[in-house]
C-alpha cells in the first residue's frame, strides 16, 4: 500500500527573541511561526517487514541520524507498533536554512504514519513524540500559525496576515546548535506580548552573530533590505520580505544577484499538513 503527496511545509519566524537559558543548556524562547506554501513532499510504503527505509536524494545524513527515520522509530517505540515503512522524499527546502525542514519531515512521518499504521494517536500525543525529537516538531503537527514560547513548545494560535513572500538562500548551511553556543548572542531579552509584538514589531536576536560568522547572509540582507524589511527566519541562513502580492514578490525576485537561490511562497496560518490529513479521513 502506498500514500503520497504528504507536504512537509517551510515555516517563517516571523521574530525571533532569546529571553533566557535553562540549567539544562536549553535556551528560553519568543516567536510567531508562519507557514508557506513550499514544501518537502513525502510518499510512504507499507512494509509488513517492520524495517523502516528511505529513499532520498541527500546522502550526507546518516540513517540513524536522519530524523524522519528517528520520527517512525520513536513511533514505533511509543505504541509497539510491529509495522515498517518505506519513506520517500522529494527535497526542496534547503537544509541549515532555518525553514525548519527537517523539523517539517519529521512532523509528516508522525502525521502521515499515525494514519497509516491506524495508530488512532491524538494529536498531542503526537506533537509530545515530536518535542522529545526536536523543539520545532510540535509546530508542525498542529499545523497553526502560532506564537511559541518556552523551548517553543508552548504555542497559542494566531492569525497574522498571510502576505506573498520572497525567499532567499544564501549559499551556505548553518548549525543552529552553533548559533545557540556563540558566547555573543543576546541571552536576555526581555519578554513580551503579543499585543507588544502586532504594536511594534520584534527582530531575531541570532541575526548579529549569523552576520559575523557568515557575511554572505549580511549580504543579502543588505540587498534585499533595499526595497523591503528583510528578515533572517530562525537561525539562519533564509531570510525573507513580505509583499502585498505576487507579482511584487516576483518582479523584485526575477532581479536578484544570480548567485543567490530564491523563490516566492505564499504565507499561510493553516498547514498543508492538515489539508492532506482531512483528504485522508474523509476517504473513510
């Protein structure tokens, strides 16, 4: 039995601040997550075998670190499950870009696989499968636009607006673990609400010592904060704009340096995740 076409969906921190570290190494977190319309795009096999494979165009990932072979495991491990599978994945988002694409992988094999195997799982048990993985996981899962506080575990859905963006990858791969280490980054910033952020806005505090360790992502937020307010999404290294339309969002594309890899996505506070999902259940 096969099922494909599961979307594994980019997100966008919308702002980004580090209001503490945890004894635990951890660091304490504010943000708004955004999805777009770009995304990986997953197909799965039922194996009867109870192995679990891939099929992938990435090599430099081993397979017991590859998280979406780590998501069917642990969901294996969570409910006995004596089922195997064969994961297939078409790639698109870059990796180390700060798009959350492993993360997102991750999320579609728990989701994917739940309805799959008949597993019958909630979806918070789910999300909390996904936090022991990683700490972006659980936005994933519940697939709303969503303010995240804590590790970004603690999520409140909210609806900001659902502009047409444009995306830029600068040419280089960047270790959040790296980013978090660096002995510069503001650990303290102080806390605020979401009425604070719609009033005024926030920024990514990650944004000066990505700058210093990789100017190439200085540079393009150089460029592209020329014409609009350009922002770096989680760690690194994508940043981005929004525009009122597409067409916007494209002409200011089509005129980008050719070294730099870019497109344009749509923002959109409901997953299509959750679309595919409901394609699934009203089959039965």
């Amino acid at each position: 039995m096969k099922s494909g076409n599961w979307p594994a969906p980019a997100k966008l921190n919308l702002f980004l601040h580090v209001t503490g570290r945890r004894a635990d190494g951890y660091h304490e977190l504010q943000t708004l997550f955004q999805f777009i319309d770009y995304c990986d795009l997953l197909d799965f096999t039922h194996r009867n075998d109870g192995k679990i494979t891939r099929q992938t165009s990435y090599t430099d990932i081993p397979y017991a670190q590859d998280l979406t072979i780590r998501a069917a495991q642990a969901l294996q491990a969570e409910t006995g499950s004596r089922q195997g599978v064969e994961i297939h994945i078409e790639k698109r988002l870059p990796m180390g870009g700060g798009l959350g694409g492993g993360s997102s992988d991750a999320a579609t094999v728990l989701v994917a696989l739940n309805r799959i195997w008949s597993l019958g799982l909630s979806q918070q048990r789910l999300a909390k499968i996904g936090l022991g993985l990683g700490a972006d996981i659980p936005i994933f899962i519940h697939g709303h636009a969503a303010w995240a506080e804590g590790v970004g575990e603690r999520l409140t859905a909210v609806e900001p607006g659902e502009p047409w963006y444009l995306i830029i990858c600068p040419d280089c791969h960047i270790s959040t673990a790296e980013i978090f280490a660096a002995e510069d980054l503001t650990r303290n910033t102080p806390a605020i609400t979401i009425r604070d952020f719609l009033r005024s806005g926030g920024h990514n505090d990650c944004e000066a010592v990505v700058r210093r360790l990789y100017p190439e992502v200085g540079e393009a937020l150089e460029w592209l904060g020329q014409f609009a307010r350009a922002q770096m999404t989680g760690t690194g290294a994508c940043i981005f704009a929004g525009f009122d339309n597409q067409a916007e969002a494209e002409d200011l594309c089509s005129k980008l340096p050719g070294n730099w890899r870019s497109f344009v996505a749509r923002g959109t506070n409901r997953s299509p995740l959750l679309d595919r999902l409901a394609e699934e259940e009203h089959q039965d």
